[in-house]
C-alpha cells in the first residue's frame, strides 16, 4: 500500500451490507486500504470521506477469474491490454482480475509468466493474479510448476484437453500435470473438450467438406464441436483428477449435457468445481446462423455457445444451486476485422468474446431479477466462491474487519442499457448491446481508494498490485484429505496359507508371455466369426484386391444353396 493511500479514510453510510451468507443493515467504515469497522453508530476519526448508501447495497467487489489481457491468440492480439482491461472491469463493479499466462509449445512457462508480469505490473488499476497454461509436459514444467508456486505466487493451472498440437495435452499428461498439481497444492483448472474429435471434425468439416456443404462460417464452430464432446472430456477429466486425487476445477461449462455430468459427480462425493461464463449463461447459439457475419462472428468462442434455447436458462439454475460455483467474463475481445481473418474458414476466427465490464450487472439482470438467485447467491458466484477457492477468502469476497477494503455501493433498482457506445472495454461489438439491466455499480473502492464514482475514474495506470496466491486452499483440499483417509487401500489382515503348494511344470522351454499371435491365431472379428465387412478388402473406390485374377464367364448354378433358380450367377 502506497503512503498516499495509507491516510485516506471512507466512511459508506447507511447501506445494506450483503455478503454471500447474509445481509445486514450496516456502516462501513475503510482506513488504510482495510475494512476497519462493520456495524451501526460507529466511532471514527474526523477526515473521512462520506458516501451516502441509503436504500443502496454494500457488496464486496467482484473477482473475475478469467481474463485474457494484452494475450496473442490465433494470430490476434486482443484489443485490451491490462489497463483498458482492468478500468473496464472496475467500472462493471469488478476490483480483482486473473489473467492467462499461454505458454507457446516448449516455451518456458517462468520465461512466459515474467513476460506476462512485464505487461501487467504498469499498467493495472485494480489486485490482479495469474493463471499459468500448462502447453506441453515433461520434467522441466514439472519444476518449473513448483517454481512458480513457491517463489511467483501463482496457485493455479489450466490445462487443455483441447486445442490438438498446439495446447492439448494427453490423457496421460493430464494425469500426471494433475499428481503435480495435487502436491504442490495449486488449482488444477481444466478446458474439457475431446480434442482428438474436434480435430477430425475440423478436418473433415473445415477443409474437405465445408466449401461442397457451404459451411465456411460461424456456424462451423457450433457444428464441429457439439455439446456431446465437451460432456464426453467433462467426464473424462473428473475421472483423471479422481485418480489422481486432485481437486478439478472446469472451466468455461457451456452445455447442458456438461452440467448433468458434474451434478452427478459433485452428488457422488468427488471433488469438483465448476465455472461458466456470463455469455453461456445468457446467450443461446442462434447467433451463429445470423444473416450478418460480423455478427455471428462476433459470438465465436469455446466452447461454442449452444444451440438449445434452454442452455442458459439451465446454466443459471446450475449457478444458483451450486453445482456452478462461479461465474466469469472469459474476457477476450477482438473486432470485427481480427474475426476476418477467418471470413472463408471458421476455424480461424479467434475464439473469444469481451465482457468484463459487463459481467455483473448482466447476471444481476438474469439472475437476480430473473428469480434464479438472491443477492446472497449473486455475491457468491461473483466473488466470493473466487476467493475461497484461490485462497483469497476472506481477505477479498467478504466484507468484515480486516478485509481488504474492495467495495462497490450497488443500486439494485437503478437501470443501464448496454451498449458498445457507451462502454469502455475494447472491442467494436457488445454481446447484450440493448440488454436493459437493473442494478448498477455506483461506486467502486479498490485498496482502500475510490476509483469510480457515477461514471468519473479516479485511478491511475499502475495503481493495481499483483496479489500472490498461497497454495492448498481449504475449500479445495481439507474434502479431498479426508476422503484419502477414508479411502485409503490396505491389504487383507489374514492368516498365512499353510497348505499344500503344486510344484512349477518346467518343460525346459523358456517361459515367456504369450503373444498376441498365440492367444489370436486368426482374424480378430467383433462378433465372433471370421472377418466381418469392416476388415474385408472390399474397397469403394472401384480398385478390388482381386483386379489381377481373370475374370470367369457366367455360368448357371443348378443346385445353388436356397433352391434352384432359372437366374445367372
């Protein structure tokens, strides 16, 4: 905390303060960067700063945990860097951010995480973390990993299941990026789609197929990537960190299918968390078959926006009991002309769509007013499940003594129209534009400071901090302990076999295992027969393995099997 902010003091006066487990009536009081004092008729010292909160709501500022600032991604660089970015988000209600890390195939992930610290550290106005994308795997990220904990205060990884070649890892890797994950105590983020099927999808969609169907457009990234893939790898990747016995953190849960998957295994006990994005949550894949391109472009990310009109009503109800624990912006924007690379092939638009300032009061609007969750729940999935699962809590995401003071005076009954005139997030297109939403942050306290107030900044370039995150939050991994104590294997206390033993046959021969040509000396079929039409040498573009063998003259069968016929064979 800087000398200058030490001797600012606010006093919010007279508002209702929310946080995720209740709601009071309530002053607050903020010296030196912390919530000093929460309660009525408080004693504080002369000098403060007065807001007036009457008929207004005190929440703890929002945590958006996925971010993509001043990133390079399929050839494009995204239109806000990390001060554009984070005053976008503090003018949407939102005091901390965690942007991506994306290492390049064999690049080293310290070499990519300072890189990343050098663009960030000037220019951010709000707290800030990272996440750091494990691209490939071997012994050097395996330390590196444990580097960046120990020494970086990063606390958290995301691994690809899709993204073949380029940041996929397999099953295997996984496996093993998740043990390491599991004892170096960080949050194991995983992108859930079944890579190798996408890849075949785009192959033969993108390139063989698209031109003779016309699917050259947006509608291509909905077509090659369906619900059932990212349900297929959601199940994949929480039976790996079972295994494991890593805590699994899914991310960007777009689909209905996806959501039943983790429902099931947060009911069968295993320890799984979950979040989606306000896009998912709000906006069905029909915008990808609008006449306008840009538009449908424009809604170009993964995974896809789903087809289904009943996805985000259903995504939201998850938000709402639980089984999605946060909600977050996946704030990549790009314009229009960056989308156009891909105007003849959809698999080079750039995935990602913006909404970082945006975030909150969309979800305020459909969620809250649409009666899928109360002001309690709204913090949870906006702040305070960030924190807890971070290792933030309650240092952010609450608002009580000690706290940092990152705070928003929130109007519940005042409206804003969303509009890509009006906002200052990068990009040239806004998702909601026209969406008229209730609830709107007033007043926004970053560190103790304010840095927006009814639409005037007061933040400097610079003035944020990076917040390090400490390893094995509880809210992960005090479950995931004590179900190892539960299940843990033990051998079978009996007595000692004291019988008779037959004696090892020794036929001189060297014992090996056998092969596979011993155990399956002919054609293996599926059904139990000889080879089947799928291993026959038939083929269907005309050339036969018999094309060499002279052809026989017709002749009559008398006596075929079936019975005689006047037919020719």
């Amino acid at each position: 905390m800087s000398s200058g902010s030490a001797m600012v003091r606010i006093l919010i006066k007279g508002g209702k303060v929310v946080n995720d487990d209740f709601t009071q009536e309530a002053d607050v009081y903020i010296e030196n960067g912390i919530i000093q004092q929460v309660g009525k008729e408080l004693m504080i010292p002369g000098g403060a700063k007065v807001i007036d909160a009457t008929g207004k709501l005190v929440l703890p500022g929002g945590i958006d945990t996925s971010v993509h600032l001043q990133e390079t991604f399929m050839n494009a660089t995204t239109t806000d860097d990390f001060y554009s970015g984070t005053k976008a988000a503090l003018a949407g209600g939102t005091t901390m951010v965690i942007g991506h890390v994306l290492p390049e195939k064999n690049e080293s992930l310290l070499d990519a995480y300072e890189k990343c610290r050098s663009h960030a550290d000037a220019k951010t106005c709000c707290d800030y973390a990272l996440h750091v994308a494990v691209t490939w795997w071997g012994p050097k990220v395996r330390a590196q990993m444990e580097t960046l904990v120990r020494e970086k205060g990063v606390n958290s990884f995301q691994m690809f299941m899709a993204y073949k070649d380029v940041y996929m890892l397999r099953d295997s890797e996984l496996f093993q990026a998740l043990q390491n994950c599991k004892d170096i105590g960080a949050i194991a983020r995983v992108h859930a789609e079944n890579g190798e099927l996408v890849a075949e999808q785009f192959c033969n969609i993108g390139a063989k197929e698209a031109l003779d169907l016309g699917i050259s457009g947006p509608e291509g990234i909905e077509i090659s990537r369906p619900e059932e893939l990212e349900a297929e790898a959601v199940h994949r990747a929480i039976t790996i960190a079972n295994r494991a016995h890593c805590p699994i953190y899914l991310v960007n849960v777009s689909s209905m299918s996806a959501g039943d998957v983790l429902a099931t295994a947060k009911m069968q006990g295993k320890v799984v968390h979950g979040e989606t994005t306000t896009a998912h949550a709000v906006i069905n894949g029909l915008q990808y078959y609008h006449q306008d391109w840009a538009h449908a472009a424009a809604y170009v990310t993964v995974p896809p926006l789903r087809l289904d009109p009943n996805t985000p009503n259903f995504l939201l109800s998850l938000l709402g009991n639980d089984t999605l624990n946060v909600v977050t912006s996946d704030h990549r924007p790009f314009n229009t002309k960056q989308k156009a690379m891909g105007k003849d092939d959809f698999t080079k638009i750039p995935h990602g769509v913006p909404g970082v300032q945006d975030r909150m009061s969309v979800i305020w609007e459909k969620g809250v007013v649409g009666g899928k969750m109360d002001e309690n729940r709204f913090v949870a999935v906006t702040s305070s499940n960030a924190a807890k699962i971070y290792n933030l809590y309650p240092r952010k995401g609450r608002i009580i003594p000690g706290a940092d003071a990152d705070v928003v005076v929130w109007d519940p009954d005042a409206t804003r129209t969303v509009s890509v005139t009006t906002q200052w997030q990068g990009g040239d297109v806004n998702l909601y534009e026209g969406l008229r939403c209730h609830g709107v942050p007033l007043v926004t306290i970053s560190r103790g400071r304010v840095v927006y107030e009814n639409g005037i900044f007061t933040c400097a370039e610079g003035s944020g901090k990076f917040y390090p995150l400490r390893t094995f939050p509880d809210y992960l991994y005090k479950k995931m302990v004590q179900r190892e104590k539960c299940q843990a294997l033990k051998g079978v206390d009996r007595a000692p076999y004291t019988g008779d033993v037959a004696a090892v046959q020794n036929s001189g021969k060297k014992e090996t295992a056998p092969t596979v040509g011993d155990l399956n000396p002919r054609p293996c079929t599926r059904h139990g027969g000889m080879r089947d039409l799928h291993e026959s040498s038939f083929s269907l573009s005309g050339v036969q393995i018999d094309d060499n063998i002279p052809k026989r003259s017709s002749q009559r069968i008398l006596a075929p099997p079936g019975g005689r016929s006047s037919g020719i064979w």
